[in-house]
C-alpha cells in the first residue's frame, strides 16, 4: 500500500513539473528570436503591428510545433521501447529515418538533375509534391520495406534485424542519389540536422492531427504493451492476437515518426531519452508512460529549440544537434552511475 502511494505520488510529482516546464519553455519560445531573448518585443505586442506579427506568426507557431514534433517522437519512442522490449530502441528503428532522408534526396536530385528539360515531367512531379511529402512518404516507405522483409510483425527480433538492414540500403541508396546529383547533398544534410525554423500554423496543424490520430489508438493498446513486456508466452496466453497488435503498434510508430520528421526533419535523441526519464522519475503502466513520454518529448525539444535561437544569436544552431548532445549527454550520465534503465 506504501508502495503503490509512493508511485502515485512520484506520478503526480512528474505530471506537474512536466506541466510547469512546458510552460516555462513556451514562455520562453516566445520571448526567444533572432537577437537573444527580447522582452522588449513582447512587451510591445499590444503596441506594435510587427511585434504582433512576430510574436503570432513565427515564434507562436514555431513554439507550437516544436512541442508537438517532440511530443509525436517521444510518444513513437515510448510504443518502440515497450514494443522491442529494449530500452535503446528509438522511433527511427523500423528505417523510417533512412526512408524520409532518401524522398527528401530523391526529390532535390530530380529536380536538380532535371533542371528546364523537355523531358523532366517526372521531377517536376516530384517537385510539386515537395519535400514534406517525400519525407513522409519516404519514412512509411522504410516502415513497409522493414515489414515485407520480416514477413509481417511476428517475431520482434525478426523486425528489429529488417529495420537495421532497411535502413542500410535505403541510407546507400541515397548516398548514391547525392553522388550522381553533389547539389543535393546540402538540402540532405539540411533535413538530417533538423530544424523548427520553418514551422508554422499550418505545419502545427499537421503535427496535431498526427498526434490526435497516434494517440488514441496507442492508449488503447497500452494493456497490450503491459502484457507483452512479460513475454510473448504470456501474452498469448492472456488471449492476446500478437500478430495484430504489433501491426497496429509498428503503424503507430510509423505514422508518428513520419508525420513528425516530414516537418522538421531528424531530431535525434528525442524518442529515445524522453521515455528513459519518465520511467527513471515514475515507473508506472503504460498508459501513464505513453502519455507522460509524448509530455517530456514536447518539452525537450522545445528547451533544445529555445537553446538553438539564443546559443549564438543572430545565427542558429541546428536543433538536432543539440537534441544529440543533450540527450546523448543523458545517457552517458546515466552510463557513468551504473543505473542506466
């Protein structure tokens, strides 16, 4: 009984600073542009049309999707961990990350290659979808791949070793495109830092609608993961369709990471860390835990978004890269204590 208060209480403990950093940083996000942290133009929104428009349509909706990019990949990473069993596994395992890299490389090449040509019909198809969509195309693209070659979502180990090789050949694949085409290789390098500069309020919009439609389902099968982390035998036993389930989980994952990467690219660490602090500071069911991850996701990379404006204002640092040295920070931290979990 002691115990079970114990974990309601440290629950409720990381609800409330999970809230309270969220706040913080979106107060933060909105103060935070191009010359540092500027109170003045905040203070001037009732004042000012162009700090109005500062405020509302950059750092408002940038603040925004910062927080919901976060929030889907800390929510992919909570269903891969509970999934594999493993606590190293991250939303990008399936080679959705490989998969979006090679449409965002497929699309710059075409273009480039094509350029004004008669015969560039095709790449200007492809431009016209545009790099989100090749993103996210591309990541479900590498989801599907991962499951044709383990033959469906049986066997864990299976789909976990066709997520490695997957996500090897699409990465050569599109080392290849950039050989043939060098110019795309800076639009490549681009996605694969990451980036919230160029979110607005109908990317927002997007980032939402994933969430809205990942999150239910995921809840749902929360049960599922509680159960499958006691073995697949057990699992059975409780009645449980394996095989469906995984498929409904790696659906999940796929279409959280990919509506997340197709608008602000690969942020590492994110998916993986979240989960690891939300069970060091409240171990808890599933349904706690997937909701509580997609929180602390939101809220690191916001803090990593609010660092990458003011580090060294006027320019910016990549998002992605201090998202790895943070969370890759974590980790090494969590090594060197001998309780990594």
């Amino acid at each position: 009984m002691a115990a079970a208060l114990l974990d309601a209480r440290r629950r409720q403990g990381l609800a409330a600073a999970l809230v309270c950093a969220t706040l913080l940083m979106v107060g933060a996000g909105l103060v935070a542009g191009s010359d540092g942290v500027s109170w003045a133009a905040f203070e001037q929104i009732w004042r000012s049309a162009d700090a109005r428009v500062i405020i509302g349509e950059i750092r408002a909706p940038r603040t925004l999707g910062a927080w919901l990019t976060g929030a889907l990949l800390g929510l992919a990473g909570a269903v891969a961990q509970g999934l594999f069993r493993n606590p190293l596994a991250d939303p990008y395992l399936l080679g959705s990350a490989s998969g979006a890299s090679l449409g965002v490389v497929a699309v710059l090449a075409s273009t480039m290659l094509a350029g004004h040509a008669a015969g560039g019909a095709a790449a200007g198809a492809a431009a016209r979808l545009g790099l989100v969509g090749a993103a996210f195309a591309g990541a479900l693209l590498g989801v599907l791949l991962t499951l044709v070659l383990a033959r469906g979502a049986q066997q864990t180990t299976r789909l976990l070793l066709a997520g490695v090789v997957v996500g090897v050949v699409l990465a050569a694949i599109s080392d290849l495109l950039t050989t043939a085409a060098p110019d795309a290789l800076r639009g490549k390098q681009t996605f694969m830092l990451g980036s919230t500069g160029f979110l607005g309020w109908g990317e927002c919009a997007v980032l939402l609608a994933g969430l809205a439609v990942t999150l239910p389902p995921c809840l749902r099968l929360a049960r599922a993961l509680d159960a499958l982390t006691l073995g697949d035998d057990t699992a059975a036993s409780l009645g449980l369709p394996l095989a469906r389930v995984r498929i409904a989980l790696v659906a999940a994952i796929a279409l959280a990471t990919g509506v997340a990467v197709s608008q602000a690219g690969l942020i590492a660490f994110v998916g993986l860390v979240a989960p690891h602090i939300v069970r060091r500071f409240a171990p808890a069911t599933h349904a706690f835990h997937l909701v509580a991850s997609a929180a602390a996701g939101g809220a690191l990379l916001l803090a990593a978004d609010v660092l990458a404006r003011v580090l060294i204002a006027p320019q910016e640092v990549p998002v992605g890269v201090l998202t790895a040295i943070l969370g890759g920070g974590y980790l090494i931290w969590l090594l060197n204590r001998g309780r990594p979990r």
